[in-house]
C-alpha cells in the first residue's frame, strides 16, 4: 500500500470520530449553517441581450426587492402623466401673442383676470 | 434570425452557487470543519465559533461562486480563520496572563478529544467491544493529528480528509506543491509511528 492509501485509510477512520459528536455541538453547527444560509443572497437574475454576448445587466437589486419594481413603474408613469398634463395646460406664450395681435382671442384669455389688468393699464390715457 | 437582434431574456446565470447547493455543501462539511478546528486549537466552544465565522464568510462573500469552488474556498477561509483565532489569542494572553496568573495556579490542559468519545446506546448496543476498539483507534489517530505540527496536520487534513488534489492544497496553504507532498508525507509517517506505538494496526 503506497503512502497515499495509507493516508486516505487513515482519514477514513477519522470520519468514524464525526459520526459520534454529540448533540450540543450539532446543535450549533445547525446553527451555524442557518445563519451563514440567511446571509447568502440568491444568485442575480441577468437580462441578457441575446447577440451581444458582452452585454448583461444585473438585476439582482430589483430581484431581492420585488416590490420595488412595480412601486417604481406606477411612480414614473405618474410622474409622466403629470408633466404631460401641466404642459397642456399652460399653452405656448407666443402663440398666445400671435393669438391676440391677430384679433383672434382664445377663450380663456377673457377667463384671465392678468389679462384684464393688462388691458387696463395698456388702455391709453384720455 | 440575424445576429444583431437584440431580444431580452432574462435568466439565472448558470455559474453560481444556489442557496440549496450551499446548505448541502455546508452540511456535508461541517463536522470535519470542527474537527479540524479542534484538532488546531484544542477547545470546542473556540472551534464552534471558527466554524460559525468560516460559514458565515463563505456564505457572505464567496456565496456567488460556483459550487464547485466552495470547497477548497471554504478550507481557505476555515485555515484563515484559524489563524485570527490564535493572534487575538495571543494578543488577549499578553494582557490577560499576568493578571491571572496571580489569582490561580496553572491551567489545566483539556483534552478536547475525551469530548469526542460520546458514544450513542444504539451503537454500544450493537457490538460494545468492536465499537469501543474503533473509537480508540479514532482517539489514537485524532491524538496523533493534534500532536502533528501544524503545517503537517493542515496538509494531511485538506489533501487526505477533505480530499483536495496537491494544487488546490497548495494554494490553500499558500505554499507550493513540493512541500504539500513533503508535509503530507511527514504526516502519514508520524500517525504511523504514533498508533504504532500504541500498538494499532490500521
């Protein structure tokens, strides 16, 4: 038997000696194992871009906090929607001048008490 | 399909090392990591923790490694960890031994290995004096391993018990392969001649 064998026979009687720990200290290598499993994130879900093979973006932030992503999507489709709504509302000043030197006042312009001011101060002096 | 079009798919990337894989590396190793832990520093609440920390590490660190890397990671850190064991050791004696010393007499030295030596009723039941001749020559060996200086018993241990080849020994130990193979050697020899002298022939 070369040196190898005789070494392996010797570490397999060794194997003997964990077979017969006792309780308590299972019990904390339980623990232990438990612990170190709680610490170990899930490996991160990638999008990969099919014919870029250089080209992967971790997910893994989005995929350990679910609920984020959706909470995220509904605020920026909110967000969007209000900027998309103060914009129509405020209407282009220029066409709005353009609007009132051509005689062709918009209706909201006599709904603007600024507007009124400014025909008054603008009314020439008699 | 040309190769230039882009479809997203989102996958799990293939490499890494799942919770499932990892709690069943963990528990296939665990026991030899304490007794290992026990064989270097001769305290079992000491060893409990080396392992707990070496586990926890691993599993923080490296947990995104491929599974097939754990292994010889694992004995790194486990070796690592050790090693902090005996500096803080050494640093906490430097400020604890004299104050001591002065309280009580000499420390007694344990035996962690009659801690070992549990033996469960169904095994004694089984075959009594078979069973109690095998856990002396485990005792013998494990006896023999703790004596080992620590350089052989790190190497007889990684290479023969966990198994690793002579390149990952090496590289764990952090020295090269001709002196794994002289370490491991010298082992063999010394638990040879020390059942020997026991008179236990494996």
């Amino acid at each position: 038997m070369n040196e190898q064998e005789r070494g392996r026979r010797i570490a397999r009687a060794l194997n003997q000696g964990t077979a017969s720990l006792d309780d308590a200290v299972l019990a904390r290598l339980k623990v232990a194992r438990e612990t170190a499993l709680e610490a170990h994130h899930a490996p991160e879900a990638e999008l990969v871009l099919a014919g870029h093979h250089g080209l992967r973006i971790r997910l893994g932030f989005w995929h350990r906090h679910p609920v984020l992503l959706p909470l995220s999507l509904l605020a920026g489709l909110l967000l969007a929607f209000a900027l998309y709504w103060q914009s129509t509302q405020l209407g282009d000043p220029d066409e709005f001048d353009a609007d009132i030197l051509a005689d062709d006042l918009p209706i909201q312009a006599y709904l603007d008490k600024d507007f009124d001011e400014w025909l008054q101060d603008t009314r020439p002096q008699e | 399909m040309c190769q230039n079009d882009a479809v997203p798919i989102v996958n799990r990337s293939p490499q890494l090392a799942t919770s499932s894989e990892l709690s069943a590396f963990l528990r296939e190793v665990e026991r030899r990591a304490f007794k290992q832990a026990v064989f270097a520093v001769r305290d079992n609440e000491a060893a409990l923790d080396i392992v707990q920390d070496a586990m926890l590490k691993l599993s923080e660190k490296y947990g995104d490694r491929p599974a097939e890397e754990l292994p010889p990671l694992f004995q790194r850190i486990l070796q690592n960890t050790i090693r902090d064991h005996f500096r803080r050791q050494k640093i906490r004696n430097f400020w604890t031994m004299p104050l001591s010393s002065l309280f009580t007499g000499e420390h007694e030295d344990d035996d962690p290995l009659e801690a070992l030596e549990v033996e469960s009723d169904a095994q004694r039941a089984h075959d009594p004096a078979r069973h109690l001749e095998s856990m002396q020559t485990v005792a013998f060996i494990e006896q023999a391993i703790a004596k080992l200086p620590t350089r052989q018993r790190e190497a007889f241990l990684l290479r023969y018990w966990e198994n690793l080849d002579v390149a990952e020994t090496a590289a764990v130990m952090g020295c090269s392969e001709g002196s794994v193979k002289t370490h491991c050697s010298r082992a063999v020899h010394a638990i040879e001649a020390a059942l020997k002298e026991k008179g236990v022939e494996l």
